[in-house]
C-alpha cells in the first residue's frame, strides 16, 4: 500500500517496523543536514552497510557501501558546491520505501573540466528513494 503525504495517511498507519513519521524524520535529518554541507550529520542517520546510488539518465554514474564510502563521496560532492539545495516536493510511502520528489539547486564552486564554471548554477528536478533497517536509512537511490 502507497500513501502519498496529507492524502490518504492516517495516525498509527505503520510500514514494516518503522512508522511514516520516523521514516520521514529521518530523511528530513538527512535533507537538512545535506543543504548545511554537513556529512557528519548525514552519516548520523545512515546504517553502518548503508547504499547509495546515483542515477542520472539511467545510467548508475555513483555507487557506494557503507558509511566510510559513503563519507568519502559525499565529502567530494560537498567541495564541488558553494551552494546546494534538496527541497521536497512529495512524499509518497510505500510498503518498503519512501519515495521523495526533490527541487535540487547548486551553484558550483569550482571549474568542472569540460563542464559547468564556477559560479554556474545547477537545477535539476529528480527522486530520491530510502529504505530503512533498524530504525536507520540502510539505502538511497537518488535519480535525475
């Protein structure tokens, strides 16, 4: 069963063992903790064997396992940035995941090589699914 946000959720309504609140506080942690360029706060919701994905065109283009990858990418990203933004759009709950539609914004801080100057501002719109273990975020799949 899907639900998306504010239509047809109601109080107590559990998926698997994690409330929708609890799904949904931790990955506002996470969101917030990205736009504050803060990967110790990223990694503080994320499970220890956590996966992440990033696809863009269809195309798997990043891949990492476990919080020390992940760190280490989201640290690369991070200096990329002089300015970076993820704003919800929607929320849909499903049996096993939330799906989040993202507004994303970033404005380069550095020369990409053959690519985007500094200064240059990025906007994409894309999807970013989490599943939950243990009352953690154990994947994420952001698609563009």
């Amino acid at each position: 069963m899907a639900c998306v946000l504010g239509q047809t959720e109601r109080p107590g309504l559990r998926s698997g063992s994690m409330e929708h609140a609890e799904k949904q506080r931790l990955i506002e942690a996470y969101l917030d903790a990205y736009n504050r360029f803060d990967v110790d706060g990223m990694l503080a919701v994320l499970a220890p064997n956590v996966r992440f994905e990033n696809v863009s065109g269809g195309e798997v283009n990043a891949a990492t396992r476990g919080v020390e990858e992940f760190r280490q990418l989201a640290g690369q990203a991070a200096a990329m940035f002089a300015e970076r933004r993820q704003a919800v759009v929607a929320w849909t709950f499903g049996s096993g995941s939330v799906r989040v539609a993202i507004a994303w914004r970033g404005v380069f801080a550095v020369d990409v090589p053959d690519g985007p100057r500094v200064g240059s501002v990025l906007e994409l719109r894309g999807e970013s699914e989490f599943e939950f273990t243990d009352g953690m975020i154990s994947r994420i799949v952001d698609r563009s």
